[in-house]
C-alpha cells in the first residue's frame, strides 16, 4: 500500500474528521478524502445550546481538509460495495476507495416508540435546533416542554432551556430513572442529589418511575396509563446507528455498529475501519465503550495511526482507552463533573457549580482544538479533572 491509494474517511464528526485531519497532516504518498452530507462540521455536543440560543461556529471542512493537503466532498454516502471498493454517493456512482474509515454516528432513534417521529423534536441537526428555538422564542409563558430521555443529552437540554427560556413550563421524563450508580454510564448517588436541587433551582418538573409508550399529537402515554400533554415534546431517549454498515455486508452487533478488532478493522472486512459511535469496539477492561465523543476522538487517532502503520509496514498500536470522568452542563453557569472508575462507573467524587461549568467548557474548546480547529481556549481554569 503505497503511491495511489486511496482513504476515503466517511463521515466529519468527532471521529472521523480527527482520522482525515492526522492522515492528511501525515503527509504520507497516499490520497486523503473526505465525505459528509454536511458543508461544516457541527459541534454535535453543543446542539443542546443551539436549540437554546446560541449560534454555532463556522467549521468549514473543505479549508480544513485542504489546508492539510487532503479534500472534502459533499454529498450522502448512499451505498459501499465492498467487493469493488466502490462508493455511491446521493445515488450515483462515485469514489474508489483503498481503505475505508467508517464514521457516520448516530442519531436519536425515533421509530422504537409510537408517535416519536411524528410528535416529537430532537437536536439532530443544527436547522432543527435552530427552529426549536424559533419557535421557543416566541412561545407564549408557560408553554409546555416534555423532555423525554434519563440520559446526559436530556439532562442537558432540560437545565439549558430552563435557564436561558424561564418562562417555560419545563417537565423532564426521566423514564426508569438515572441510571444507577453501580452500572457503566450511571451517576453516583451525590450526582443524583445534586441534579436534583438543580432541577429544583431551575423550576423543571422530574417525572420518574415511569415510561413513555407513545406519543400522539399533544401528550405522551405512559406505562401506567397516564398521560402527560405538551405543547412540544423533545425526545432524548436513545440512539440508533445508520443501516449503511449492514447494508453493505460489514458485519455488525445487534445495534447496528461495526464489529471491530484492536486496531479497530472490521473484523469481516479488515480494509474498513470503524469509528465513533458507528463502531463496536471492546477495551482491555473487557467493557464496550459507550458511544460518545470522549472515546470518539482517541479512536479516530488510533484509525489514522493503524492506517499510517500499514502504508509503513510498522507493528500496529491496539485502542487502549480509559475513563477518567464525564462532563455535564447545566446551564451556562452550573456543570457536573462525575469522576468515573475506568470501566465508566461513577465513583463518589463529583465536582459541581461553577467549577464544573468551567472546566465542561473548557473540554468542549479543547475538544475542538484537538480535532486541529484554530481555537483559542486559553489556559486551563484550575487543577484538572483526574480520576481520585
Ligand atoms: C446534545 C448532545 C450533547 C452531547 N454531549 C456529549 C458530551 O458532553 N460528551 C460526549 O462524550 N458526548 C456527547 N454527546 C454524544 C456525542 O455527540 C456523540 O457520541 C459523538 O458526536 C459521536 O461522534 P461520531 O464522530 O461518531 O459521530 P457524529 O458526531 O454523529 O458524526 C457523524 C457524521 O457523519 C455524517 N453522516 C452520517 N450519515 C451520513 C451519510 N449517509 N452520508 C454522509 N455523511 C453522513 C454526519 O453528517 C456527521 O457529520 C452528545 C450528543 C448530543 C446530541
């Protein structure tokens, strides 16, 4: 694999515009392409503030891919044939790819329940984010917002929306609850007491220990047999992945990701690496990683190195990832910093207030600058965030 081949990286999120973005600045004989639907990259963990006012930056990819020598290419990747290393995009034929790096994410999955597609909003994308708030902006006081999801993205839009549009009548459906503190993902019962008072301090309305079973125009049916109306309904409950990957023969898990092995290749197709949310990768602690742009952004690096090592015909790194916390804004003001074991179980120590706001933005800036965006985030705010 030398002069002529061709990587195509599918997709500009977390992961994949760090793998095009190392590739390129590599340097190396081969050509680097890359492919979204979208003309910019969007900050996808700052939708939230989106739906809630604040304009997103400008991140265009085609500067940023040819300022380090690679390309861009704009369309929807509609199909991949494997066998001819082919790529249709929008429906014609169109790119010719030696190595394949799979990035197309996720998104919030809105046909397991009845009624979500049709009744309900999600901060998908930047347009429908915008014109939530639109319609927020200038809704009457105490229109009705139900919430539904007991995972991070909810939690954020709940305090987001309850701080910057406080004449909303805001209810967050938590279903079974947050999820518990023994369990990956889940919150430490201090984090649990502090969301709590911060849901209090904000006026947004818990409902728990139930869940929704459908939605129709206006209200949400619960399990118990309540029902809960609203004038808007934000669902924030789950994602699903593109069928693309199984589509196309790769071989994937029950939830549609990509199986990969150490050095993230698809384990039916080792000249298509998967990454980020698309990617089912199991860690040396033997735990799948959760999908996020926290381990998003390391494998899009390990791609580009397993990529760059094979052109070199050097040994190839395994992903090696641990958890360290997880970040959580609550508001502009107010963020929870959860310290995490490294099998992404919460341990006691939580930071809070202030502090946690500060040091939630200041990972949302070094994010960014990490990908390789020109961005100026200043120094740290004060000891950083590690596991205790
Ligand atoms: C409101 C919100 C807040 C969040 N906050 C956090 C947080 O604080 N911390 C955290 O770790 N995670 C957070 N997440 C989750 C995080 O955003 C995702 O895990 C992360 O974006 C996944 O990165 P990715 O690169 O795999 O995919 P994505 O960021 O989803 O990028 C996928 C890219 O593929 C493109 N694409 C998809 N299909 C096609 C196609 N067929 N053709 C062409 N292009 C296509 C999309 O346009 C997109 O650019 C949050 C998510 C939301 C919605």
């Amino acid at each position: 694999m030398t002069d002529g081949h061709h990587i195509v990286v599918l997709g500009g999120g977390y992961a994949g515009l760090t793998a095009a973005a190392r590739i390129a600045e590599a340097h190396s004989a081969a050509l680097v392409t890359l492919v979204d639907r979208k003309s910019s990259f969007v900050e996808r963990i700052r939708l939230h503030e989106i739906a809630a006012g604040s304009e997103p930056r400008d991140l265009g990819y085609s500067t940023f891919m040819q300022s380090r020598g690679g390309s861009f290419v704009q369309g929807n990747v509609s199909a991949i044939d494997l066998s001819q290393q082919h790529l249709a995009i929008d429906g014609q034929s169109s790119l010719d790819w030696s190595t394949l790096i799979y990035a197309l994410g996720s998104y919030t999955d809105v046909n397991s329940i009845d009624g979500v597609d049709e009744h309900a909003v999600t901060l998908d994308d930047v347009s429908a984010c915008r014109q939530l708030y639109q319609q927020l902006e200038v809704a009457p006081p105490k229109t009705k917002i139900l919430i539904v999801g007991g995972g991070l993205t909810a939690i954020e839009a709940a305090c987001e929306f309850a701080e910057r549009l406080p004449e909303l009548d805001i209810t967050i459906a938590l279903g079974t609850g947050f999820a518990s503190s023994d369990e990956p993902g889940g919150l430490s019962n201090l984090a649990v007491e502090y969301l709590n008072s911060v849901f209090e301090r904000l006026g947004v309305r818990v409902l728990v220990g139930r869940r929704v079973l459908s939605l129709t125009r206006g209200a949400a049916i619960f399990s118990d047999g309540t029902k809960e109306t609203f004038d808007v309904c934000l669902w924030a409950a789950g994602f699903s992945v593109p069928d693309l990957a199984r589509q196309s023969g790769l071989t994937v898990s029950k939830s549609g990701q990509i199986s990969t092995g150490v050095t993230l290749a698809s384990v039916s197709h080792p000249n298509v690496l998967a990454v980020g949310d698309a990617a089912e990768v199991v860690v040396d602690h033997g735990g799948k990683c959760r999908t996020s742009c926290a381990t998003g952004r390391p494998m899009g690096e390990l791609a580009s190195k397993t990529v760059l090592g094979r052109l070199a015909s050097v040994s190839l790194d395994p992903f090696q990832f641990s958890y360290a916390f997880r970040c959580v804004s609550l508001g502009r003001e107010d963020g929870l910093i959860q310290f995490v074991d490294e099998k992404d179980c919460p341990v006691e120590e939580i930071w809070t207030g202030p502090r946690g706001a500060r040091w939630k933005e200041y990972i949302c800036q070094r994010t960014l600058q990490g990908i390789g965006f020109e961005v100026d985030i200043g120094a740290p705010p004060d000891t950083p965030p590690v596991r205790p």
